[in-house]
C-alpha cells in the first residue's frame, strides 16, 4: 500500500510539473529570443547614432564596442556593406529597413535592420546580429534549471509521500490486526486512535462492532446456559398435563389433550422468544404494555388458579415500552416463575410510569427476605432463594435481558411480600 501512495503523490506531481512546465518551457523560450532582439535593436541604435551623412565621403565610422557573439555592420542605401562584421549585402530579409522601418529577421541567427536617417532620407542601415547557438545556449540553461527545480519538487514529494504513507499504513496495519483479533474470537480487542479522522472514524466503527459482538457472544453464551431455565415450566406443565389425563378416565384424557395443546403452543412461543433474544433481534421494536399482560394473564391465569393462587394485574392505561417484546415476556415469565415455584400467596403484577420509565412489578407473598442481601458478582443484590437453588430460578438471566434493553432489574420489600420490579425504558410520546 505505502507504493501505491508514494506511486499516485509521484504521478500527481509529475502529471502537474508536465502540465505547467511545457507551456511555461515555450513562454521562456519566446521571451528568450524577444529579449534578445530587443538588445540588438538597442545596440543598433546606439551605433545608428554613430553613422553621419558624411560617411560617404569617406569619414570613418566608430562603430560601438558589443559583447562577443554580437555584430554590427552598416550599409548604405543600396544594400551595400559600408563597415562592421556582416555579408557583402544586405539581407532580403532585412531590406525593408531602407524604407525607413526597423526589420528582424535571419534563419541561423537573429537579425535587426535599424534604419539611419537624414531629414526624410534613409542615408544607412545598421545591421545587428547574433547567432542563434547564443539564444538556444541561454534557452536550454534555463530550461536545464527548469528541469531541476522540477526533480527537486518530485524528491520532495516522494519524501513527503514516504512519510504520509507511514502515518497511514500504520493505523491501517493496527486496524488489520485488531480485525483479525476479532476473527479469532478475542472481542476485547480495541483500535487506538491515530489522529487521522478518516481511519478513527473507521476504527471507532469496529470498536463498537466489537462492543455490540462481545454483547452478541455473551448474550448467546447466558442462554445457552439459562435456557433450560426458560423451557423447564411449559415443559413441567405439558408433562404434568399428559400423565393427569392418563391416570383419569377417557373423557378427563381429552381435556388433558387440549390442555396439552395449549401448552405445546406455549412452549413454542417461548422457544421463539429464547431464539429472538439469543440473535438480538427486534431490541429496537415498541410494544403497548396491555399486550404483553395479555399474553402473562393467557399464560400464567391457569398455572397459578390450578395451584389456587391468584393473579391480579392492574396498569395504567396507555402505557408503551421501548424495548424488544420478546425479551420483556420472557423476563416476566422467569419473575412469574421464580414466584410460582418459591412463592405462596397471590402473585400480582402491576404496571406504573416511574419518571421517563415503565415499571413492572411483580410480587408473591414468599419467604421473608433480608434488606441487607450479599452482593451478586457483578455487584447487584441476589435473592437469598437464588442461592438455594440459582439453576431454577433464572433471576440473573432476567437482570441481563434487562440491562441489555435499557433497563435493570431491582428487589425490595413492600410489607411481607417480595417484590421484583424491571424498569425498562419508555417510548416518548
């Protein structure tokens, strides 16, 4: 990765250099030769200035001293060399100098006919010229430099490349590893920040990608060891159902089918939810809090009336959870569980708005219960009937689905009875 960086920074530079350099290339070399022209037009004034009507007469002419390369040659009206390094005649190039304008021209060199007037009488021509190996020597000078400066911008860009593709392959490297760690199932591997927004913004998306798998793995890895937990009563309920018909007579084993039946389809319903909550689906989906209590009285009115225990439940109207259907049902079924199999008396359920919360209780006349509980291992109360017996109560599955809704689980004391009560969040109005 580092070569193809340093690769597109080298590409990008020398694609911009070409682009600018090729055109800035001829401009030097027009303003190359317009320069010099315009010093020999300059120094064949200087020596027009020199050149009086009397030269024909045979006055001598001082022509001015030029640099080496540099000729100057007069001619007279004719076209006929008069003085000054030049040919025998003057150039046809050069012969719209005797009209009285100043004419360049020339091939292997670079020409200037300057013309000498006398009242409206061209009198001469002064010829400067210089050959052309002068301007193209100061041409490919520049260029070469040109060219250097272009070299030294392509150094500096692939130094500078070098050194942004280390700053990027590193966290890019750090990122490949902590992915790989993932994939290897270590979920407490975590990306550091590198400065680069671009590469924390994707390092703080696998951080909580890791974060929600850990949730995922651990949540899966609870109910693999809870399930038994969750199916234990439909399945107690539907043995119970099938060996009290078949120890009655025929019409008493067809009632004991349907029972049967019902809770077959209980039992489905639950798998469902074990299933829904293992994957962590449907956490985001609401849900009116009278369906679920719909769903506790169909399913717990009968268990507990056959024990002679009644359920009472009461709600305030209206009420709507922010949280997965599924794993509330199945909360409240461990509570309701945990309450038939360790509690006496009525079991009630009660529903109420606790600030931006909905609380639900649930409460069984059981065994007295210390306010001064040992601390479980993550830090919340237990219930002293959790460790005589914790395989069949579930409690601490029933406190994970609530925290990972939202929520939390609580135990208190109202009176003599024992109250559980899971505070999920509500949904705005």
């Amino acid at each position: 990765m580092r070569a193809r960086i340093v690769a597109a920074a080298l590409s990008a530079v020398v694609l911009a250099v070409t682009v600018f350099g090729l055109p800035l290339a001829i401009l030097v070399q027009r303003m190359v030769v317009a320069d010099e022209r315009g010093e020999l037009e300059r120094l064949a004034l200087g020596a027009a200035v020199e050149v009086s009507p009397s030269y024909r007469s045979g006055d001598p002419i001082e022509l001015p001293d030029t640099e080496p390369g540099v000729d100057l040659a007069v001619y007279d009206p004719q076209g006929a060399h008069v003085t000054g390094p030049g040919p025998e005649r003057l150039d046809d190039a050069l012969r719209g100098a005797l009209d009285g304008t100043v004419v360049e021209g020339g091939d292997s060199s670079l020409d200037v006919a300057v013309p000498v007037s006398s009242g409206e009488r061209v009198i001469a021509v002064v010829r400067a010229s210089s050959p052309s190996s002068v301007v193209d020597h100061r041409v490919w000078l520049l260029w070469a430099a040109m060219v250097g400066m272009g070299l030294v911008a392509a150094g500096a860009a692939w130094m500078l490349a070098r050194r942004q593709s280390l700053l990027l392959v590193r966290p890019l490297t750090a990122l490949e590893n902590v992915s790989r760690e993932l994939g290897d199932g270590n979920f407490g591997a975590r990306a550091e920040m590198s400065g680069v927004p671009e590469i924390d913004d994707a390092g703080a998306a696998l951080n909580r990608t890791a974060e929600r798998l850990a949730a995922l793995i651990a949540r899966q890895r609870s109910f693999t060891s809870d399930a038994s937990h969750q199916l234990r009563t439909p399945l107690t309920r539907l043995r119970l159902e099938l060996e009290d018909g078949l120890s009655g007579d025929r019409g008493r084993l067809e009632e004991a089918a349907r029972e049967a039946l019902a809770s077959a389809d209980a039992l489905s319903v639950t798998i469902d939810d074990v299933l829904e909550v293992a994957r962590g689906e449907g956490s985001s989906v609401s849900f009116e809090v009278d369906t679920l209590l719909t769903t506790v009285r169909d399913s717990w009115h009968g268990t507990l009336a056959a024990a002679d225990r009644p359920l009472r439940i009461t709600s305030e109207p209206g009420l709507r959870v922010a949280a997965s259907l599924a794993a509330t049902r199945q909360i409240l079924h461990t509570l309701l569980d945990n309450a038939y199999w360790h509690g006496r008396g009525v079991v009630e359920v009660r529903c109420r708005v606790v600030g931006g919360a909905v609380a639900i209780d649930v409460l069984d006349e059981g065994g007295p219960v210390s306010l001064t509980l040992p601390k479980a291992a993550d830090g919340e109360e237990a219930d002293p009937r959790l460790a005589a017996d914790p395989g069949a109560l579930g409690l601490r599955l029933a406190r994970s689905l609530a925290e990972a809704e939202g929520g939390r689980l609580g135990l208190t004391r109202e009176g003599a009875r024992t109250r559980f009560t899971v505070f999920l969040p509500a949904e705005p109005a």
